[in-house]
C-alpha cells in the first residue's frame, strides 16, 4: 500500500506542474464515507489560497488531468465537496496481495527501520519496596510491549530495569520490617509513622528471625537488605508471571560507587549550574531557559532524583544506543525535562531520548473502583490480577488504550466470556480460523500456490483484505509514535471484519476452487492476527 499510495503521489504532483500550480505537501488517507473510494487526498482544499479559486474547482481541473493516465491500479478518479480528490483501487490490487501475505508470512509488515541500530526501553523500575502492583503492571506490559515493536522493526532492544536500593522508601521499609521483628519476639519497638504495613512486611521479618535468630539489634542492615532481596525476587517473579522479562538491571547506587555522581556535580558547579542556598543545592535551570531554579540536593543532603537520573543517562547515552526510551509515570511531567537539560548542559546530545509517561490505572469491581494505597497495604497485586483474570486479558486491557488516557480496568468486563470481552473476541476470530482451516484439510482441501485469487471479489472479502494491506503502515506508526494500542485497534477491526465476511461467505463450499481461494484468504487473516498477537504478547489460540 506504501508504495501505491507513492505512485498517485507522484501523480498528483506531475498534474500540479502540467497545471502550473504549486507544489504543497498533501496526504492520502481513507475517506471518511468508503463508497467514495479507497484513498483520498486534501490537496485542493491546501491550494485555494494560493490559486485564489474554489477547492471543487481546483479538484475538477486536477482529476482532469490525472484522468489522462490513470495511475496504475487505479480504477476510478472522482471529487466530492468541498474538493477532495478520491481514488479507487482495483480489485486485483487487493487479490494479489493474499499471496503476499501468505509468502511473507511473520515477515509481513516488517520494515527493517531498525535495523543494524540498538535501542533502550527502560520500564518499570519500581523500588523494592513492596509487590508490584497494577499500577507498575500497566508500566511493565507498555514497555514491554514498545520493546517488541522495536524488535519488529530490526532494533536490537536492551530493556532494562532501575532501582533505588538507597533512598528514604527503602529506609522506611527497613524500619517497618525491624519493627515488625522486635513485635514477633514481643517487644515493644516503635513503628515508623509512614511505614509500610503489609503482611509482606511480617512475612519477611518472620523469615529474618528463623534465618538469622533473636540476637539483632536495633539499626540493623540486615533488616533492609534481607527485605530488598526478599521483594526484588518476587518482583521478578511476578515480572516473568506477566510474561516480561528484562536483560539488565542497574542500581542506581553504582553511580555513587563508581565516583560518576561526584563527578556530574562537579562539572555542573564547574559550570555555575548548581549552587548553594538555605542548607540545598540548586539546579540554575532559569540560565537554562526555565522560569525557577530546582533542588538538586536537599538540606538534609539527600539528593532528589534529577542527580542520580542525569547520571544514569549519561552512562546510558555513553553506552552508544541509537534510541533510548524511558517509560515513566504522569507524576514525572514536571521533572524530567531538567534531566534532559543537564544532560545538554554537559554537551551531550538527547535526541535519541524519547520520554513517554503513562496514566495510571483504576480497577472496578461492579462498578465500583477500589481504593489502593501501597503504603497502607490496600492494593491488588499483578499476581493477584493475573491470578483472577489471566495473563492475555492483563496484558491487552493495559495497552488496548492510549498510555495518555486513564485505565478504568473493569474486572467484570474482564471474566466476561462474550464478544464484549475484546480479549475473547480477536482470539475466538483466530481460533475460529483455525477450526475452518482445520475442517477444509479435513475436506481434502490443501493451501497451495495455486488458488485462484480473482475469485475473492466479494465485497465482504475486498473489505477485509483492504484492511490487511494496511497492516505495514500500522506497524510504521505504531513504531513512530511508540502507541502499542495502534496494534490493538487494528487487530479489533481486523477480527470485526473476520467475522463479517464470515456471516456473508462460507468459505468450505462445494465448489473446491473457490473454496481453495477463501481458504488461503483466511490464511492470510491468521498470519496478520498471529502476527500481531504475538507482537502484544498474547497467545493464539487455535481452540476456544
């Protein structure tokens, strides 16, 4: 599609020159009403200024001229108010392009865009304090997600998880889980105000005593370093649960051991960026174009997380990658465009960065949301969800909206075994191919090279293999624009125009030929589907 929409293009534009007007860059896109054609471009409306003429007319005298010779595979030109230009593809465009699905295969669709060049998708990188819940769920299958679609492309992807194990959450949790220790062995000992009150805490504190006894003292390390290894293993559990995994992870105490953090503050004072007042150290972010200066450390020589972050991607932009994605939280809006400045201050370059920030995530249940709170122990774990729901379901109601809107996440929509549950209607729509490929080998009917793809010209069938060859440049914005939902929605309507053509054809009939052609054609549907499940880490199931 590409390269035929290339071709009116060029077209379009050689009938401008034939007409002495302008060049203007114009698109081509479906038009809204599809009887109108199958692409459809905006040119004359972008020319009536500058030819001071009505759009219908300039559209008139354009069609004219591309109506001399017809762009190839081009059926029809016509105009339609207030002066788009619409284009009519032929028939044996789209039956051509079965076969090259079905030769293409789980190549279909991809670019090669990345290839040769790598990338890294930092996600997650919740703090060991606690299980990960839903809210880090939503974190982990976006980035995850946005990771394969990388690998589609040919990036070779390092995705890669940051912690803290150092900063006041992981002293906190230290506390907690020493005060729940001196409670088992009924003492009395205070418990931190803003501590962290989850069975998980008692658990681990329980786990300390049988391992290493009753003789620890108050201000043990023990207490956080134990709760870190506990947490961060079944962090990780709960990680592959939600089928992701991850090829590094960096602490970001290394920064301070290897002597880089020093380092970044010497070079920002070096270059009068940093300065001290009322006991902090400030960011000069209003001499990098900001209106207010920002802490960098606080009073109480606790850094905020600007120093540790801009020291971690200088090592990460050292590291030579071609693209570098940070999958952060809507909370972080404010701060990271001042690590973006430190890093250019210091001269490095950050186009390769791009940062992209999620909303969080609401569950219901009948209608009602339920309150989390991590500190107070009231949330739903990814175990737990994953647990009631299963993983396909998880993993395509977080990406299935766009990461800059709120997920309401309906539990009951969730269980729901009908076509409302979009999760069982695109896999019914594999498996249903499946079980008809099945049935036709069954019938003596064997895919080859052979069919007879003019014989798909049923409107039902055109409509979907126009969808089908849409598909790379799907797969071309979902990568420009880093929207695994892209994906989604394509699978839906996709599958909406599966079973569409399902109700108008049988596709096993009594007459072999044209069975054969609506055999490979539903073969191809099960390529583009597998494909694209497989991209958002879900499963196709052949059985339902």
């Amino acid at each position: 599609m590409k390269k035929l929409k290339q071709q009116i293009t060029n077209a379009v534009s050689a009938s401008l020159t034939s007409l002495s007007y302008p060049e203007k860059e114009f698109s081509l896109a479906p038009p809204k009403n599809p009887e109108f054609g199958d692409l459809s471009t905006n040119i004359s409306l972008l020319l009536t200024q500058n030819l001071k003429m009505p759009p219908l007319e300039i559209a008139q005298s354009i069609a004219k001229e591309l109506n001399k010779e017809l762009p190839h595979h081009i059926s029809e030109i016509s105009v339609t108010l207030p002066g788009f230009i619409n284009f009519k593809v032929d028939k044996s465009f789209y039956q051509s392009k079965v076969k090259t699905i079905l030769d293409e295969d789980d190549s279909f669709g991809k670019s090669g865009l990345g290839a040769g060049k790598t990338a890294n998708v930092e996600f997650v990188s919740a703090n060991p304090t606690g299980p990960l819940t839903v809210g880090h769920g939503r974190n982990a299958v976006l980035g995850d997600t946005v990771s394969s679609i990388l690998e589609w492309h040919g990036f070779d992807v390092t995705r890669e998880y940051y912690f803290n194990d150092a900063g006041r959450q992981m002293r906190i949790l230290g506390q907690s889980v020493e005060a729940r220790y001196f409670e088992i062995l009924g003492k009395e000992f205070e418990f931190p105000d803003d501590g962290y009150k989850g069975t998980y805490i008692k658990d681990i504190a329980q786990t300390i005593l049988d391992d290493l006894g009753v003789d620890l003292s108050a201000g043990d390390s023990s207490f956080k370093e134990k709760a870190e290894i506990s947490i961060f293993e079944d962090i990780k559990k709960s990680l592959l649960n939600l089928g992701v995994h991850f090829d590094q992870f960096t602490n970001e105490k290394t920064f301070y051991e290897n002597g880089e953090i020093d380092k970044l503050l010497s070079e920002l004072r070096d270059k009068d960026l940093i300065y001290d007042k009322d006991g902090a150290t400030w960011f000069r972010t209003t001499a990098l174009g900001k209106d207010q200066d920002r802490v960098y450390i606080k009073s109480t020589g606790e850094p905020t997380y600007r120093v540790p972050d801009t020291a971690y991607h200088r090592d990460k932009i050292n590291r030579g990658f071609d693209l570098i994605i940070d999958i952060f939280g809507a909370d972080h809006a404010d701060a990271y465009p001042d690590v973006l400045l430190a890093l250019e201050s210091l001269g490095l370059k950050t186009d390769q960065i791009r940062v992209l920030l999620y909303q969080f995530v609401t569950l219901l249940r009948g209608g009602e949301k339920i309150k989390m709170s991590t500190r107070e122990a009231n949330f739903v774990t990814m175990d737990e969800l994953v647990n009631e729901v299963g993983i396909d379901v998880v993993r395509y109601f977080f990406i299935m909206r766009s990461m800059n809107t709120h997920l309401d996440f309906d539990l009951e929509l969730a269980t729901d075994q009908s076509d409302k549950n979009p999760v069982f209607y695109l896999q019914y729509a594999h498996a249903r191919i499946c079980n008809i490929i099945k049935h036709g080998q069954e019938s003596g009917l064997e895919l080859g090279d052979d069919f007879d793809s003019g014989l798909l010209s049923h409107p039902e069938e055109i409509n979907l293999i126009q969808h089908m060859v849409r598909f790379p440049e799907i797969m071309e914005l979902a990568f420009e624009n880093l929207e695994p939902q892209i994906i989604a929605n394509t699978l839906q309507e996709l599958a909406t125009r599966f079973h569409k053509f399902y109700g108008q054809c049988h596709v096993i009939t009594e007459d072999r030929v044209l069975s054969n052609a609506r055999l490979a054609l539903i073969t191809s549907v099960k390529v583009i589907m597998g494909n694209g499940l497989k991209i958002l880490g879900l499963t196709a199931p052949e059985r339902m």
